[in-house]
C-alpha cells in the first residue's frame, strides 16, 4: 500500500511541475508577444502589429492608435480558466462587438 501512495505522489509531482512548465511557457510567449507588438508600434507599424496581435490572440493584447493593450480575448479566457464559464458568458452576450463566444468553456472568435 506504501508504494502505491509513493507511485500516486510521484505521478501528482510529475503533473503539478509539467502544469508549471506550460504556465512558465505560456508566460513567456505572451511577454514575447507584448514585446514585438510594441516595438512595431514604436517604429510607426501600427496597423502590422494590429494583423499581428489578431493572428495571435493567445497573446492576450489587442492594438490601437494608443497602443498594445490586453485584449478581452484574454479576460475572458482567465474567467473561463478559473470556473466563471458562466460569467465569461454573460459579457460575450453583452458585448457582442468583441467578437467572441464560449462554447464548452472556452473562448472562440466568433464567425461573421
């Protein structure tokens, strides 16, 4: 029975670290993202990092003449992430110019 507790812990162990690796990985894509995005801003390239920000909405930022912001995209994926489905919802029906919907608990854009 011992070892069966010790096999279960060690598989728990293996899932909690592999979860922090692709939290880690997901971080630093969207750092990246943020980065690109303001640096085409910067040198003038607005309208090349909006096509860009909206090719990748996993990066959570959204581009106008201020500059990169997060997105609702993202908002609405944290609620999802954190049970709120119900919430995320709501807002998708109330603001239907965001262009998004959820469907089985994530977010997708939503077809014209």
């Amino acid at each position: 029975m011992e070892k069966i507790d010790q096999i279960n812990l060690n598989e728990s162990v293996k899932t909690t670290t592999r979860k922090q690796q692709i939290q880690a990985k997901k971080e630093q894509d969207k750092r990246k993202g943020y980065e690109e995005l303001t640096l085409l801003c910067q040198v003038g390239e607005i309208e090349m990092a909006r096509r860009l920000a909206e090719r990748n909405p996993h990066w959570g930022y959204t581009v106008n003449h201020s500059g990169v912001q997060e997105s609702r995209y993202e908002q609405l994926v944290e609620l999802c992430e954190v049970g709120e489905v119900e919430l995320a919802q709501e807002l998708t029906e109330e603001n239907p110019h965001w262009g998004y919907i959820i469907v089985e608990g994530s977010v997708q854009k939503k077809e014209d």
